[in-house]
C-alpha cells in the first residue's frame, strides 16, 4: 500500500527499484546554485534562516554523536556501503544518489577538532555555520574525530560509501564540488594532527598523563586509516579523468529516470549537488590530491596487502574482502597525477612500490589473476612509467638477476590483446629508457618496514614463467641529456606566422626568423612554465598530436632532449614553441658542479639515502617533508597551527 504503483507478479529487485524510481519525483539533495549548498564562514548569520543552504535543511539533520538510535543508523549505513560496491550494474548506487542519501553522509562525517589542528587554510577549515541548527554544543562536536572512528563505527561505513560512489563512473560527478570537497579534504588532513593533544577528549587516568600508549596507538592507527580512504576518495574524484594517459571527464549527472535513454543530456534534470567542478580552481585540486610522507607508506602497504588477498588485522585495519588491488592500483595512478607526490612516492618507498607495480603487471600478464585486470594493469604499467623520471638519478628497481626480469614482463604485457592504449605506451616508454635506469635498488632501505618479505618476491613459479617469455629485439631509446633533469625552463606558442616559417634561426637562446634581428614573438596569454624538460614532455606524449602524427612510436626521451636543445639554442625541432631557461648561465655552473658531486656521492654510496639528503638541503627545507637529492621538498607540510 505505500508503494505508488501496483507490482507485477515475479519482478526483480531490480525491476522493482527501476519502477520506483519512475514514479518517485525527482529530489536533489542541495540546490543547483552553488551558493546553497557551499557553507561560509559567516558569523553574524540568521538563526532563523534554516533553508540557506538546502532544500532539505541539511544543518538540522542529526550529527553523528546526537542520534537517537545510532545502532540502528550504524546497520543502515552498511547496508548502504554494500549497496554502492562498484558493480557492472551500479543502479542500486544511482538510486541512492538519487534518494538524497549523501547530505546525511556528510552530517555523519563532520568534524569539529580539525578547526584547531589544520594548517591554515580558508578552503579547508572547519567552518562555524556548520555546527548550525544542529541542537549541540560546539565542545561537544570536538569529540568526533577519526581518531575514534574504528572499523564498528557508522562513520567509518559512511566514509566507505563516500569512497564507492567516488569510484563509480556514473555517480562520481555527484561529489564533484566544493562542499563535499571541503568536508573529505579536512578528513584527509587530519593525518598531520597529533592525538588528540588539548582537544578535551583524552581520558585522565588520575595523574594528568591522559590515555595509555595502547589507546594512543589504536587511535593513531584508526585515525590513519580513516585518512586514508578520505585521500583515496579525493583522487577518485580530482586524478581519474582528464589528466596525462586518462580519459576524458565523465558524462553530465543522472537524471531522476535512469531508464529514460532519450532524455537529452542539456535538458537532463540534475541531482547532482554539483554536476560541475569548475568551482574549485585548479591549485585548490592539487593541493587536495597532495599526500604526506607519512601518507604515501601506508597506500603501498595497502597495496601490497590486496595484492596478496590478505585484509590487516587490529585497529586500522580492513577485511581482505573490503579494499582489492585494483582500487589500491586506481588510486595511486590517480595521486601521480599531482608531480609533487610522484617524488614523495619515490623517495620514501620507491623501490618497493616499483616492485609491488611489476608484480602486478606479472600477475596480469603471466598468471592472468582475477584481481588485476586490464584497467589495474594499465594503472600499474602508467604509474612505473610516471615514478621512472626519477628513475635515471637514484635507484629505480633492484637488479634483475635478483629476480626481476623486468623486459620480460613489460614484453609480455605489451603484447597482451588487453592491454590498452595508455599501457601500451608506457610499456614502451620504459623499455626504451631501460637501459639508462639505475637496477641497484634495496628493498629494505624503503617505507613501509612492515610488508612482508615475501610480497615482494615474484616466486619461483612466476619468475620461471617470465624467464620462459620470449623477447624480442628490443630498441634502446635515446640515452637523456643532463639538461632534461631539476633545470626549471618556460614555454611560450609561437604565432602562426611563426609557427608556419621555413627559416629559423637562434640567436642568443632566441629564436629568430631569417635574418631579422628581431625575436619570435610569442603570444601572451600561452605561456607555461615547467620544472624540468622531461616534465614538459607530456603535453607533447601520449593523446597528442604529435603522438597520433607519429603513429603512437614516439620516444619522450628523444623529445625532451630537443626541448633542452631549443632552450640552449642550437636545435631547430621546437615542436612549435619557444623554449627557455628560468635560471641563468652563471648560476647554473656553479649549480650543476653541486648537482653532480651529490649524484656522484649518491652513486658511489658515500651518502646515506636519507641522511646524506637531509644533510645537504638548503635553509628552506621542512623537516617533515622528504626532500629529493636536489634538495627539493616532496610533499605538503605536516606542520600544524594551534
């Protein structure tokens, strides 16, 4: 009788979801205008004002500490986390999307002790108008931090559903905006918070010393966790699409009908709460997808743990049934996507991580595991392609004969019918810069200590198996020039006229045309800068044009060398830009004899991996950042404000 149609006799559950979601009206959960569903930071605002920011009055919902059942709200929210599995069939995910289920979510997942504990920042505060209407004191919302949201908690099950929905294609563009944004991002921050510290919440055991070390490292471990999956999610939403070897953004929101096809998608109804996410400027993007030092260990355990099908016991840990390799390989492609935590990765766990990377594309390409398929696999192969710039100055992998026959496998692998376009080009990228890679990598000198040994053994049976490949004659690419690496430069377009002319020629690292005294004029509003040469690569690599021109053989190597080349005046293949140094001649002399008595010292083990760095860096290092051996800092800061 509550139902708004009469069911038919045998439907499906499927069926039965499709016909209600018919006849339900459409219910966005926050206004299509931005400005009611993003909060600010407005103390004199009206109390009485309740439908400022939603339709459906998001800030009087219950708060996570406030509920008048929360068993009940507990089981409710892991049934709605199994509901949003990533599934072939993700209708059960639309619908609740639809049902306006994420404003709760959000409510669950407020925190209030990040306001004392992040750095600063406008974006990511925690803003006062958010304890609004909700019926609680502020001091009493302090207590809910991810320092107490064990894996029995409903917060830990709502943050898993935010997760889901981040990974699911067609729900994802829901979650694209700033008010979710906001409200993960001081989640994923909370990671450079120090427990619970002057919070209040610490429990006094009568001699003013607070929690015991047990508690604290159970609350550390939680926390960990917890900011963790808030991280994964943000790369899900800001690193999956539209970057370097990605496809392209994701389709406009559902509409209300999920089986209505016709519906055309600029008259679509939205329910999204944002279906757009250009609101949030591109830095504000990197800075979310932006990882610790303390961060990027923790991703390649998890990675090494689902790889092995194992879960992690204790406090912070996961069921092996709750993450699997490929979410764990989805979401370190997309946190490359941001430079700085391409260094961060290989400075602190480099080898390791390049070894896990391997053996999943062996276990793809070899063995033919379930659980890494062709989207893993093409994950793995880009993300060893994206850590292998770094690859040519310090330890990359460990040698082969130690047994990882790595052409065997990229051979292998690229010659797979599943693999795709994008592991196909980067399979190929790093044989050709094979032979210049540094193979004297240990894999105890990196985080995390804690894998096991074994996981990062190929074992007998697929090290045989990879042996027993055959390779081809494999090519070797063009051996880099030393300019190509940390020589930050900038690029200007060239005009068409310019562009198009027969004679070039180069005067003073300024490119000229015949015999004109004058300059190539470059257009103002088409100039970019680059930290290095090799960085500038990608705009001209895979999905260019220049790729497709080239038929996809392309070395980027061989490319960046003529970017140097044309920056030092004395190539004439600028790809039609002007390139040139930031730094000056002078300057860069006394730069690079430092530069490469580091390297040679790196080189010859005169220096400690670590020690030798931090010992070097210059006066702007942060001490809680890894620093590379240029002395460049990885990572974003763990200091926090009081």
């Amino acid at each position: 009788e509550l139902l708004p149609f009469v069911p038919q006799r045998g439907m499906t559950p499927r069926q039965l979801l499709q016909q209600l979601q018919q006849h339900m009206p459409p219910q966005p959960p926050f206004q299509q205008s931005s400005s009611q569903f993003t909060p600010n930071d407005n103390d004199n605002h009206n109390d009485n004002d309740d439908d400022r920011y939603t339709t459906r009055n998001i800030n009087n919902l219950p708060f996570s500490n406030n509920i008048t059942h929360p068993e009940t709200a507990k089981w409710c929210l892991c049934g709605i986390k199994n509901l949003t599995r990533p599934s072939k069939d993700p209708i059960a995910a639309q619908a609740l999307v639809q049902s306006g289920i994420i404003q709760v979510v959000l409510r669950v997942l407020s925190i209030g002790s990040a306001s004392k504990r992040q750095a600063s920042n406008a974006f990511f505060e925690f803003k006062r108008s958010d304890f609004k209407g909700i019926g609680i004191e502020q001091d009493s919302a302090l207590e809910n931090d991810p320092y107490t949201w064990d894996s029995n908690s409903m917060q830990d099950a709502a943050l898993y559903i935010l997760m889901n929905l981040a990974l699911t294609p067609v729900t994802r563009p829901h979650l694209r905006n700033e008010y979710v944004a906001r409200k993960i991002s001081v989640i994923a921050r909370y990671s450079s918070s120090p427990m619970h510290g002057n919070s209040g919440h610490a429990n006094d055991n009568g001699n003013g010393n607070g929690d015991d070390d047990s508690d604290n490292g159970n609350g550390e471990k939680q926390k960990d966790l917890q900011c963790l999956k808030a991280r994964m999610t943000l790369a899900y939403l800001f690193g999956s699409e539209h970057h370097f070897g990605q496809a392209k953004p994701s389709p406009p929101p559902i509409s209300a009908s999920p089986t209505s096809a016709s519906t055309s998608p600029s008259t679509a109804p939205s329910t999204s709460l944002d279906s757009s996410s250009s609101l949030l400027e591109h830095e504000t993007k990197l800075e979310m997808l932006l990882i610790k030092g303390s961060e990027a260990p923790l991703l390649v355990e998890l990675l090494a743990n689902t790889l092995h099908g194992r879960g992690k016991p204790g406090a912070g840990g996961y069921n092996a049934s709750t993450f699997n390799a490929k979410k764990a390989l989805y979401a370190i492609r997309c946190l490359l996507t941001n430079p700085l935590n391409v260094k961060t990765f290989f400075v602190t766990c480099g080898v390791k991580l390049n070894v896990l990377l391997l053996k999943a594309l062996a276990l793809h390409s070899i063995q033919e595991v379930p659980n890494v398929d062709l989207e893993a696999a093409e994950d793995a192969c880009f993300s060893m392609y994206l850590l292998s710039n770094h690859g040519f100055m310090a330890s990359f992998l460990p040698n082969e004969e130690e047994g990882y026959p790595f052409e065997n496998i990229l051979q292998c692998y690229a010659q797979k019918n599943t693999c795709t376009a994008a592991g196909k080009h980067a399979a190929m990228q790093l044989l050709l810069r094979h032979a210049y890679l540094q193979f004297d990598g240990n894999t105890c000198d990196d985080e995390p200590k804690n894998v096991v040994e074994s996981d990062l053994e190929l074992g007998d049976a697929l090290y045989n198996a990879a042996l027993d490949m055959e390779v081809f004659g494999n090519s070797v690419g063009v051996e880099p020039m030393d300019d190509i690496f940390g020589r930050p430069l900038t690029r200007r377009k060239l005009s068409s006229v310019l562009a198009s002319a027969s004679a070039l020629g180069w005067t003073n690292g300024k490119m000229t045309v015949g015999t004109s005294t004058s300059t190539a004029h470059a257009t103002n509003t088409a100039v970019a800068s680059f930290n290095s040469a090799l960085d500038a690569v990608q705009e001209l690599s895979f999905g260019s044009g220049l790729h497709d021109k080239m038929g996809g053989f392309i070395d980027d190597i061989e490319i960046a060398n003529n970017i140097a080349k044309s920056a030092n005046g004395n190539s004439i293949e600028a790809y039609g830009y002007e390139w040139s140094w930031q730094d000056d001649r002078e300057s860069l002399s006394m730069n690079e004899k430092d530069v490469r008595k580091k390297l040679n010292d790196f080189r010859s083990g005169k220096m400690d991996a670590f020690k030798g760095l931090l010992r070097n860096v210059s006066s702007r290092e942060r001490p809680s950042e890894p620093i590379t051996i240029f002395g460049i800092n990885c990572g974003c800061n763990s200091v926090v404000v009081d």
